[in-house]
C-alpha cells in the first residue's frame, strides 16, 4: 500500500512540474480560462516605449519595415527601416542613434540572426530611412523584430513577418 502511495505521489507532482513548466515556458495552459487568441495578421506594426522618468513625454514615432530585394531571397539583403514622427514626416538621420535587427524562423531550432548598426554607420536612402545589411540564412518564413533607439532615449519597436524565397 506504501508503494502505491508513493508512486502516485510521485506522478502527481510530476505532473503539476510539467504543467507549470509548459505554462512558464509561454506554452497554452492545460486548461485555459480564456478563449485562444486568434493569429495577428502579417503586417508591418511598431510602437513605442520611453525611458521612466520625470522628463516631458517623448515624442511618439512609427516604422515601416521592408526588404531589399523585395520581396526578400536567401542570402545577402538589407533591411529598410523608415522611422517617422508622429506628423508622419521623415525624422532627420540625426535623430536616429540605433537600429537593431533580430531575425527567427518560425520553426523550432533556428539561431536568431542579429544585425545592429549604429545610424551613422547605415546607408541612408533619404531623412530617416536607414537601410542594415542582413543574412536570410534559408528560405522560409521568417519574424523581424526591429528596435530603434532614437538619441532622446525613445525606443521604437516594431515587427515584420515575411516569406524569403
């Protein structure tokens, strides 16, 4: 009777480890109490976040993210990223400190590939459109996950979701 006792104990508490271990991990709870939120489309979306302080409010910026070649192939490319203020004009080159680029597949076992490039060091098309080498590694479908740090201290995120031939 011990070992019955014993053994199911020991289940039980696995089972409650794996449990919370597939909910922490951002997996879908066993028994969710909210409906499964549906897909978001594939569109290009960014926001933005400023540093906490007691400054005045930072200004709000957007991006539109795209590909060179368009649409993108395996191999050598760039990123372009066009960073506009809340006017939706162009904001100056200067004004730009930062682009960060991480790009994942949407498949288990890809190693991010990451391109970061100092604005002064990206090629400008035109005022605040910056143009980052970046490797697309393999076709498929990839996630770009773009973060912008202007030198006010704003950071502007935004995502791009993509088929590279």
């Amino acid at each position: 009777m011990r070992a019955l006792l014993t053994k199911t104990s020991f289940f039980l508490v696995l089972m409650l480890a794996l449990a919370g271990c597939r909910e922490s991990a951002g997996g879908t709870p066993i028994n969710p109490t909210t409906p499964t939120p549906t897909p978001t489309p594939q569109v290009p979306s960014a926001s933005t976040s400023s540093p906490a302080t007691d400054a005045p409010p930072a200004a709000t910026y957007s991006l539109t993210i795209g590909t060179s070649p368009s649409p993108a192939v395996a191999g050598e490319g760039a990123v372009i990223v066009a960073v506009r203020d809340s006017g939706g004009r162009a904001v100056a080159n200067t004004a730009v400190q930062r682009i960060t680029i991480v790009g994942n597949m949407n498949h288990a076992g890809m190693v991010p590939v990451e391109a970061t490039r100092r604005a002064d060091r990206a090629t400008t098309r035109q005022a605040g459109t910056f143009s980052v080498p970046f490797n697309f590694n393999m076709g498929g479908d990839w996630i770009l996950s773009v973060a912008v740090q202007m030198t006010d201290g704003t950071t502007v995120n935004g995502t791009l979701n993509l088929s590279v031939r």
